[in-house]
C-alpha cells in the first residue's frame, strides 16, 4: 500500500493545560478504502522533517480543521509544519492533497485571496467535473479566485471554488470533506486514489 504522510490538528485541552495533536478516526477507514496507509504527522516540524526523511511517504494529504496563518495571523506550529511539508513534498515532486483548511494553506501559500463566504457550513451542492454532486462542507472562508497554474474543478451555486488542481506541481484540493460522509463517496475514493497512483 502506498504511505503518505498526513497532517494533524492542534487543540488545547483546558482541563489540563497542554496542547493535543489530533485526527478524525474516520480518516483512517477512508484512506483505507482508497488503499492508502497514514503516516501521522507531529505538529513539530523539526521532528516531523525527521520521520519524514526516515520513512519517506509518498506524499501529502493537509487535511482540515481550525484557522491557517492568513486567518490567524499567528503561524503556530500546525502552520510551520504544514508548510515544511510543501516543501519537502515540492523538492520531491511528491502529490498533495489539501482538505478544507489544507486548501485554504495551498491557495494561500500561492498567491490566492481567502474571503468570507456564507452558506458553507453543511450539505449544499457543487458543480463537479460537468456533474451536479452534493457534498459535506464546513467552512466560513473561501475563494473566488486562483492562483496561476491552478484549474477550477468544482464551484459552487454562489461561485466559491470548491475543488483545484495543478498537474505541473501534482496539487489537488477540495473544500468538502470526504471522510466525513456516512458512505464513502466514489468520486472522493476515485481522486485519492488517481493523485497517489493506488491501483486495487
């Protein structure tokens, strides 16, 4: 199975006073079913450059899940982390996928402006490659625009862009959630698989 190194969320648990890396467990059914194994990555990009030097993923999944730096205006360690990853997957020419706040990373990172955006937060519809699709959403910024070199691949109603990509860097994002669904969506199960080479 293909290995592919995949980002956390940072959050602080109060009641003890320290923070947590995190993940949605349904990441790891999900990515399962598209054939791929999840390397979980610390948010210490130090330690994380390390692991990944060691074990060599074959790429990059930023999921979603809390504010990027653009919106924050703080680059914590999620942020320093998630961009190191850029890097070493770009110097490697290693696919990404970015999911929700991992699109909003990429985009941001390459230019691209983040807006607020209303009505996002839950099923709605989307343009997708010529078809109509529902998907599950949940963010309150978004964007109307791409940097170059990046394709619109699915727009919503409002004409937020919901899903890119870019052959010549081997990007793809999308800003739904594909792990969240009850059923594993086989559009969703199609682009994990096509962007890490997964042949079943």
């Amino acid at each position: 199975m293909i290995i592919i190194a995949v980002s956390m969320l940072r959050l602080f648990d109060t009641t003890r006073g320290e923070w947590r890396d995190a993940i949605d467990e349904r990441w790891t059914s999900f990515l399962s079913e598209c054939g791929v194994l999840p390397l979980y990555i610390p948010n210490d990009a130090s330690v994380s450059y390390q692991l990944l030097e060691q074990l060599q993923p074959q790429g990059v999944l930023l999921t979603g899940g809390g504010s990027c730096r653009v919106l924050s205006g703080i680059a914590d360690a999620r942020d320093e982390t998630e961009s190191m990853l850029l890097g070493w997957a770009a110097d490697r020419r290693l696919p990404v996928l970015g999911v929700c706040r991992g699109m909003q990373v990429m985009l941001s990172l390459s230019g691209a402006t983040l807006v607020p955006v209303a009505s996002h937060v839950g099923a709605h519809s989307v343009l997708h490659k010529g078809a109509i699709r529902r998907v599950n959403s949940f963010h309150n910024y978004g964007f109307y625009a791409t940097p170059p070199g990046y394709e619109v691949e699915a727009i919503s109603e409002d004409g937020v862009i919901e899903a890119v990509s870019n052959l010549s860097v081997r990007h793809s994002a999308v800003m739904w959630h594909p792990e969240r669904n009850r059923y594993w969506d086989s559009d969703d199960l199609a682009l994990v698989r096509q962007l890490y080479g997964v042949s079943l």
